[in-house]
C-alpha cells in the first residue's frame, strides 16, 4: 500500500504535521469538556478525534488514487445535490446558537454541515465551468451570468446559518472567476453589489424590534451585527471569549508553555475548535503560532505549482480553489485568534476538534494530491490540453 501513495511529497507531509497537532492540541484542549461531558475520561475526545483522523487519512488517500478527470464527472451531481440539502438544513436543521447549520446523519449519531459538502461541490462545478467555457467566460450572458447564478444560489442558502462560511465561498469563487479569465469589470460589479448587500444587511440588523427576533434569519443578522460592533466597541461581558483568547496569545511567549500546559483552556470558550489557535500559541508560543501558520503557506505555494504544472484546466483551476479556500479559512481563523478579526465561528482546518468537516478537508486534500500525482504521467490529445473531460 506504501508504494502506492503518490502525489506532492510535501503536502503529504504538511496533511500529517498539522493532524497530529490536531491529536496534541484537541487532548490538551478538552480536559474541562471532558469533566463536564465524559464524567473526567480526558482520553475520550483524543481517541475520537484519533479515528476521525485515521478516517480522514483514508478518504485522502483513496480520493488521491481517483484520476482528477472523474471529479469533473462529479462536480454536477454533487452542485444540484448541495442544493436541496441546504435547503433542508435550513428549515429543518437544529438549530444551535441561533442558527441551522448541522443535519443528523440517520443511524450513526452523527451531524454534519451540509456546507462542507456545498463548498466543495462548487469549487468542482466552477473548476469545470471555467475549463469548458473560455471562449465565452468574458461574454455576460453566455458566460459570467451562468457561473455566478450558482455561486449566488450556494451562498444564499448557506448565508442564514453561516455568514462567514458564505463570504469564503463567495471570496473564493471570485478569485477562481479572476485567474479564469472573467472580465474584470463584471467581477467589481458583483463586488460592489456584494458590498452594498451587506450595508444593507447590517442596517436591517441595527433596527431589528425585540419582536421581530422571533424569526430565525433576523434574529441571525442580530448575531452577525453584534459580532461586527463588539469587534469595534468591545464590551467587557460581551468579548469574554476575545478577551481569553488575547491572554492565552499575551502568556505564550516566544517558546510557550509547552505542550498540555495551558491555563486559558479552563476559561476559553471552545479551545478545542474556533480558538485552537489561541492554545497553540500559548503552547507553543509564538515560534509554533508561526510554524503553523508557514505550513498553510507552503501549502498554498505548493498547490499553485501543482495547478501551473497541470495540463487540464480542470485540475488547475480545482486545486486553486480547494487551496486557496482552505489556507483563506486558516488564516480568518487565525485572524480571530489575536484580535485582528471579528468573531466568525471558522474553524482552523485538519487542526480543530470536529468530524465532517476534518474528512471533506481530508478530501479536498486528496483531490489537490490526485492532480499532482497525474502531473507528468498523462498522454493527452491537444485538445485536452484546454478542456477538461466532460
């Protein structure tokens, strides 16, 4: 089996570096979660986390071994597939925190967000778009129109529950438009109206009755304006979590407290998921905050050689999205983590306690290793050297 894993060498590595930070950090994380749900069983969410790990490693490897050519194949099905699962996460979804982003999985006890699986299928259905439409991406009605309607629709039904997650998706999907070849002008224009849609949103936030919080979406937009006016008026009660989070970064120092040593986990709200960074940091202080974040990094300067190096539009365009969407949630995360960005509720990926979401990052991975594993092995005609395979 060893000899069959192939692919970028490096981005196999950086997959196995930041998983088993995962497995440190998660253990060391979730000591008060595990007294509080796990009556003290603190190796509980280590072994959890160790089997969505190894699961995660499985669906890496076996989507690298799948020719990229076929997810191509796929990028339809899984779009109109996202579509009706949102749709049903929406409205009939749990709602946690004010918001539906989770579906149980029948029988297994499980939940996972739908968005992971729409994020990703949108990334292949406008990786295949661009490939097969070069010739008319610049021409609104033949072209942008018919790609940006999709990415509208994904983020609409995503946006309720996520704001964030959309905004990614919505950043990411013009910069697949931008390095497509897409007119520059229809790109500002979809940026300006993106704009003004959240002017908009945060003014109907601002003037939301008491009353009116009965309805899910505005009491929603309530949440995404508060977050934006703590960011900027920070009230002592309200920031508590930011607040942990600048301490557990101010007492990590250059080396941190080393591993299984942190103090602000106790205090922190969700050290094991959105403020993974802050524990990191306080840790591993401030030479491990960098080395993780230069992981991301190289990922990114690795993927980008990879989609230069790829013959098939197709594999390019979908390895700079999965990367660049990946490295983009990395670093907003991060962000959070030291007070440089509002609160989003992001997660740091293939590092945070979860389940889903580690495994559709596990194949986003895959995919990126498909491509580089196919670089120079292929015997295409001409003509593929443009289009992807339909």
């Amino acid at each position: 089996m060893i000899e069959k894993i192939k692919g970028d060498k490096v981005i196999w590595t950086i997959a196995i570096l930041l998983s088993v930070l995962s497995l440190l950090v998660v253990y060391s994380s979730t000591g008060s979660l595990a007294y509080r749900m796990q009556g003290g069983n603190t190796e509980y969410y280590l072994f959890k986390q160790f089997i969505i790990v190894v699961l995660g490693f499985g669906l890496m490897y076996v989507a690298h071994l799948i020719h990229y050519k076929y997810f191509s194949r796929l990028a339809q099905f899984l779009f109109f597939l996202s579509i009706p699962l949102l749709l049903i996460t929406m409205f009939f979804g749990p709602e946690i925190n004010s918001a539906n982003r989770l579906l149980w999985i029948p029988g297994t006890g499980l939940t996972f967000q739908p968005s992971d699986l729409a994020k990703l299928a949108l990334l292949m259905y406008i990786a295949r778009f661009l490939a097969k439409n070069q010739d008319q991406i610049k021409n609104f009605k033949s072209g942008f129109l018919l790609i940006i309607v999709p990415i509208i629709i994904i983020c609409a039904l995503i946006l309720p529950g996520n704001f964030s997650t959309a905004a990614i998706i919505f950043v990411t999907s013009l910069i697949l438009l931008f390095i497509g070849r897409a007119n520059f002008y229809h790109i500002l224009s979809l940026v300006g109206i993106g704009i003004i849609s959240i002017g908009i949103l945060y003014f109907i936030g601002q003037n939301i009755t008491e009353e009116q919080k009965e309805n899910k979406l505005l009491k929603r937009t309530t949440t995404w304006v508060s977050r934006i006016d703590q960011f900027f008026n920070p009230d002592e009660d309200q920031v508590y979590q930011v607040e942990q989070s600048k301490i557990a970064v101010a007492t990590g120092g250059v080396i941190g407290k080393m591993p299984g040593n942190s103090i602000q986990r106790n205090f922190l709200p969700h050290p094991y998921s959105d403020f993974v960074y802050a524990i990191i940091i306080e840790e591993y202080g401030i030479i491990g905050g960098f080395a993780v974040m230069l992981l991301y990094l190289i990922l990114m300067f690795r993927s980008m050689k990879i989609a230069r190096r790829c013959p098939m539009k197709f594999g390019s365009f979908l390895v700079i999205g999965i990367s660049f969407m990946m490295v983009f949630q990395a670093l907003i995360n991060m962000g959070v983590a030291v007070n440089i960005l509002p609160v989003t509720g992001q997660t740091l990926p293939f590092i945070s306690m979860g389940g889903t979401s580690f495994w559709f990052t596990s194949i986003g991975i895959g995919m990126i290793l498909s491509v580089s594993r196919n670089l120079g092995t292929q015997q295409i005609e001409t003509k593929n050297l443009q289009y992807a395979t339909a």
